[in-house]
C-alpha cells in the first residue's frame, strides 16, 4: 500500500468521516481499532459512519442552508452600494457640469464624484465574500459525497430552523441515508 503523501491525505478523507478517528497532533490520523495510521486501498473495511459522519454533514450543510439565507440581502446590498456609488458620481458630475461657469468644478464635482466611489467597494467586498463562503463549503460537501459513493451511500438534508435569539438563527440538520446500486 502507498504511503506517499498523497495517498494518506486520501485515506485521511475517510477517516475525517469515521467513529474510530483518533486525532493526535504528534502522530496525526490514526485508527481506534487497529492503533495505526490509516493503511488501505480504495475503501476501508472497518469504517464506521454514525455520529462524527453525521456531525459532519450537518455542519457544513446548515452553514450552506446559512450561507444561501443571506443570498437576497448580500445582493440587494451590493446593487445598493454599487449603484448608489455610481448614482452619487453622475451627481457630481453633474454639479461640476452646472457650476462650470463658477470655475469650482476641480474642487466641488471631484469631492463628490470621490465619495461616490468609495461607496461601491463595501458591496463588491460583500458579494465576492459571500461567494467564497458558498464556494468552500459547496467543495467541502462535494467532498464528503465523493467519499461516501465509494462506500454506497447518499443523504439527503433536510434544514430546519428555530425561532431567533439574539440575532442568531439555531439550526439543524435532518439527515436521511439511503444505499447506493
């Protein structure tokens, strides 16, 4: 069996999944049953997916269901940061085109035109973080189903949510197992 580091970093995404994990920070990964690391090819005969596959799962699938709640209020910021940007330089320029004749146009229309700009980076900041936030996590679980179909198995998630408290949304994640052909 390889043991390059490329093939323990594949087992580990197995093990990440497995009740029998233990986690060392001087050996790194090793396994409850056989007090080694990690050492097959393809699937593990002994893993088990019960509670820490589950806990898994239903963290990175309630911060996606999270993460996509945000989805209309991320949006409506950007347009209204990037739009009220733009809208806020028209009226500079505008000012600088009317008050030509007064010869102020370099210090009044630039002024303005320069607060303008400095609204639209806050709503790009936004929307480019709330696409890498869904990015990492669409990987993450893309990841834990690539490794779950070798051993012929799928979920399905289902979010729920309560009420909220202190400006936090609980939630929590109902998971349903089912065999792969």
């Amino acid at each position: 069996m390889e043991n390059t580091a490329t093939a323990i970093l594949e087992r580990t995404k197995h093990c990440n999944l497995c009740d029998h994990q233990i986690l060392n920070f001087k050996t790194g990964t090793m396994c409850a049953l056989t007090d080694a690391k990690p050492n097959f090819t393809g699937t593990c005969k002994t893993i088990e997916f019960r509670n820490k596959c589950e806990e898994v799962i239903s963290g990175f699938e309630v911060e996606y269901a999270l993460i996509n709640r945000r989805k209309t209020e991320t949006l409506l910021y950007f347009f209204a940061a990037v739009g009220g940007g733009i809208a806020v330089m028209v009226v500079g320029f505008f000012v600088g085109f009317i008050m030509n004749s007064f010869h102020i146009f370099d210090k009044i229309s630039v002024s303005i035109m320069g607060a303008g700009l400095l609204l639209i980076p806050p709503g790009i900041y936004k929307i480019t973080k709330f696409r890498n936030e869904k990015k990492v996590v669409e990987e993450n679980i893309r990841r834990v189903r690539e490794v779950l179909k070798l051993y012929s198995l799928a979920y399905v998630c289902e979010v729920q949510y309560g009420k909220e408290f202190d400006g936090k949304i609980p939630a929590w994640c109902e998971i349903s197992w089912s065999k792969l052909n």
